[in-house]
C-alpha cells in the first residue's frame, strides 16, 4: 500500500523527470555514469577524459574530435546542488605536477562539461552538455537487494560464504552464527558483534589476496555517515522457515534490512542511478588475474549482478518510471598499460567473454554493451630489450616509491624496463580452478606486479601537459560518438 509520503515522492520525482525531459529538448544533456570497485579507476578516468575534451587531446578514433569538430569544451558548475563537485584541477594536479595517483574518493560527486561543436552534416552549431557521475561499484551491488527478503538474503548470502575460500574467511563469523538463536528475544550486542564479524568477513573477501568483489551489503564497506547506525546494524541469520516471532533477534535484523533498503539503496537509486543515460563500468581485471580464478568468477558473478540492475525490462526492482534509462554500457578493463600491447587484444577478448557470460546469468536485454581494454593515463612505454641472446617485448616506467622486486627497492624516480609476461592464449584456463597461476611470466625477474608513477607530461598545443593514454577515444566514441554526430 503506498503512503501518501510515497505519493507525494512519486510526484517529485515525476515532476523531476518531467523538467528534465522539457530541459533537455532545448539543451541536450547526457549523464554519465562512472562506476566500477574501490581502487577500478574511476577518478583517473574521469580526470584524464574531461583533460582530453578540454584541451583538444589526441583522440584518432573519437570522430568529433579527431574530424575538428569540437570547438570548445569548458567546465560549468554542475546542477545538482547536494552532491559534492568532482575535484578536476586537484585530481589533475596530482597526475601532472607533482607525478602521484588522486587519493582514493569514497563518496559520489558530479562534473558538468559543455561542448560546442558542428554536427556532422550541416555547418550548425550545436552544445552537448555531459553531466559525469562518479559513484562506487559497492553501492550499485547492492540494487539486487530491492528485491529479496531478508530471509532470501540471509540464505543466498550464507550459502556463498560456505564455498571456495570464502569459507576460511568467514570461520569466525560461522561461529558466532552457530551460537545465535534467530527466535531469541532482541539483543543490541548480539545484533552488533554479528555485524562486526560478517563485516570483518566481507572486509577479508576483499583484501588482495583473494580480490573477491560480490559483496552486497556496499556500506558496510563503504559506510560513509551512516556508519554505526542500526541501519546498518545487521546481519545474515540462520532461519527456519516461516515468520519472524514479535521481538525476537530476527525480527530485529530484518526491520533493519528493510531500513537499509528504505534509507541507503533506494535513495541512491532515485537520485541518482535512474537518472543515467549512458554508462561506463571500470574493472580491474589485472588485479583478479594476480589473484587467481575464484577471483576472476567472482568478477563474472559481480559483472551479471551489475547488469541485473541495468535491466530495462525487469519492472519488479522499481515502478517503470524510475527503470534506468540507460542505453548503452561499456565494461572497460582498466591499467592495459601493465601489459604490452600484443596483450591488449587479448584483455579485451577476456572482457568480452566474461561480460557474455554476465550477461547470459543475469538474461540480460535492453542496452548497447561493448568492451574495450584502456589505459585512461598511460605511465609505461614499450620497448625491446635484448636478454642474452633473446629480444624480449617489455614496458618501461618509473615504479612508485617503495615498490620492490625481490631485494630490489625502488626510489620514484628510477626508470626500469619491465617484462609482464603474456595472458594465456587459452582464455577459459583463466575460470578454472587450476588452470591459471598468474601471468605466464617471461623471466624469472619479472617485474608485472610493479605499480608505476604517472608519466612525465609535456605541453601540448594548448599549453596544456598532454596525458598519454590507450584506447581512451575508443571508449569515447562508444559513450557519445553519436550524440556528437
Ligand atoms: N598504470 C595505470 N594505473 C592506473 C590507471 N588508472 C588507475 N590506476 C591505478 O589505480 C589506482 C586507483 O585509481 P583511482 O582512479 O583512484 O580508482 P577509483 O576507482 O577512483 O578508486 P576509489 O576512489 O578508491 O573508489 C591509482 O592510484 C593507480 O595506481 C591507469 O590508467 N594506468
Ligand atoms: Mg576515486
């Protein structure tokens, strides 16, 4: 039954979309959203596109760009006026001057760019407006949960902890689970010290070694203000079937399930999520390789739960006014400058073969999807390197500061040539439990776990540092190549 709040909700929003939609009939706008896990690449994403757009970079398969259409780009403040603004001029600062990755954003913020340029035929002048979104992949893991009860929840999540590694990680928290009485009477302290270890186990899935990202509930990673609050106070139960008892320690945990869903996930959807026209979603791919194929499935299964809440035609998630509008997707494997080019192809096939593998779990339909394997700032260059008697493909850049390779400590500011070794050509090893060990490394001193510093920039025609970059037009053509034509 919708409360007159819901009502009065539902004509805001309405009134919202209405507006929008009168806006964008005499100023066309496109909002783009950037999303993708902790560490994906999502600032330095954003940072090097608005770069590139602003300052005319080089962008051969970008069309608007590279035919000279694009006159002028610039910044102007973005509208909405409760989400903090993306800091562009910091971000930029960091990469160029002073040669550091941004620091790592927790909360969703928002740029507005506007682009004047010819359309493809006539001689008209026209502007786009691009309104950029940047929020965590966390949250978005969490859309699934509109839809399931507490007790689906509590079931699926438990179930999943129960296999592969993830069962080591959650031992204790198994533990604690095994001494809790669902029908028990409610209880703060058990309620909190549930949380902490299901929290804790969570936080231990995704740690590096096992890179393992299918983790809804996203706060709790991510909590933001709301941290401690009994919203995001609560756990999986073990539960017989039937109802919740009145007062007990279930009932307890499944009104706060619903509060999460009613304060965290369907604000967020709303306000922003449903907003979006076109998205791009960054995955670091790399990371899930180096850390073997629980975690590259793990990848696939967050890939089809992000394309779940992608899905037009699924009217159960919200009322049909508020289904994504969104029409075209990009899954993007960010970082291809950690390997040689002749791998790049090979990246982006991965992608493509995992995305049809999303896409088929979660009966996907509705948007343009396509993959692309880039390097939004490209810290490397390629060159060969004779060993011996062999000429061996390698990558050179400075490693950050800190970095080692065996007893070898790097300072930031010395050059090495690197040899990351290749993908295996056998793309389905990558799945398999045995198959697949990490890359298959070209020498013994292989360096492909080096991270590196940002390049050293020069001006460009502007006077502008220009950005080096893999791929980048690619994704910009697929994001708004026609809404430029
Ligand atoms: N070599 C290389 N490294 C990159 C590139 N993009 C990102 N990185 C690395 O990945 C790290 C994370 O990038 P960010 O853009 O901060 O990632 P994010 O998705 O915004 O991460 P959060 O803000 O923590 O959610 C950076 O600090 C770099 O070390 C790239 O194009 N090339
Ligand atoms: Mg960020």
């Amino acid at each position: 039954m919708p409360t007159l709040t819901d009502i009065a909700e539902e004509i805001r929003l309405a009134a919202r979309a209405l507006g929008e939609f009168g806006a964008g009939l005499f100023n066309p706008t496109v909002r783009l959203g950037v999303t993708g896990l902790s560490g994906a690449g999502k600032t330095v994403f954003i940072t090097a596109l608005v770069h590139q757009l602003l300052h005319g970079g080089r962008l051969p398969v970008f069309e608007a760009q590279s035919g000279g259409r694009i006159a002028r780009a610039r910044l102007e403040p973005q509208p909405d006026d409760a989400v903090p603004r993306f800091d562009y001029e910091a971000h930029l600062r960091a990469l160029t001057e002073e040669r550091r990755w941004p620091e790592s954003t927790t909360r969703i913020s928002e740029l507005r760019l506007v682009i004047e340029y010819q359309s493809a035929r006539g001689a008209r002048n026209r502007t786009l407006t691009l309104d950029i979104v940047d929020y965590p992949g966390e949250w978005l893991l969490d859309l699934p949960l509109l839809t399931a009860s507490y007790a689906q929840w509590s079931a699926d999540t438990l179930k999943l902890s129960r296999v592969g590694p993830r069962a080591a990680l959650a031992a204790a928290w198994h533990r604690h689970l095994a001494a809790l009485d669902p029908s028990a009477p409610e209880d703060e302290q058990a309620a909190r010290e549930a949380t902490r270890l299901f929290t804790d186990y969570l936080k231990a899935c995704r740690n590096e070694r096992y890179a393992m990202r299918l983790l809804p509930p996203g706060r709790f990673l991510m909590p933001g203000d709301l941290a401690g609050s009994p919203a995001l106070t609560f756990a999986p139960l073990e539960l017989p079937d039937g109802e919740a008892p009145a007062g007990s320690l279930w009932a307890m945990m499944e009104r706060r399930y619903e509060a999460y869903k009613n304060v965290v996930v369907r604000p967020f959807y709303r306000e922003h999520f449903a907003r979006l026209d076109r998205q791009i979603v960054l995955v670091d791919a790399l990371a899930a390789f180096n850390a073997g194929p629980e975690a590259v499935r793990d990848l696939e299964g967050a890939l089809a739960s992000i394309l779940a809440s992608f899905r037009t035609g699924s009217a159960s998630i919200v009322s049909a006014l508020f289904r994504p509008r969104v029409d075209r997707i990009l899954f993007a494997a960010t970082k291809a400058d950690h390997l040689h080019h002749a791998n790049h192809d090979r990246l982006e096939r991965f992608l493509a073969r995992t995305t049809e593998r999303a896409i088929e779990r979660a009966k996907f339909s509705g948007a343009g999807i396509d993959v692309v394997a880039l390097a939004a700032v490209r810290a490397t260059r390629e060159a060969t390197v004779a060993r011996g008697r062999d000429k061996l493909p390698a990558i050179i850049g400075t490693p950050l500061a800190g970095e080692t390779v065996g007893r070898e400590g790097f300072d930031g500011a010395t050059e090495v040539a690197s040899f990351p070794g290749d993908l295996p050509d056998d793309l389905a090893s990558l799945f398999e439990r045995d198959g697949f060990t990490g890359l298959t490394a070209a020498t013994d001193t292989d360096f492909r776990f080096l991270r590196f510093r940002p390049p050293l920039t020069e001006p460009g025609a502007t006077g502008a540092p220009t950005l080096p970059h893999i791929r980048l037009d690619r994704a910009l053509q697929f994001l708004l190549g026609d809404r430029l034509a």
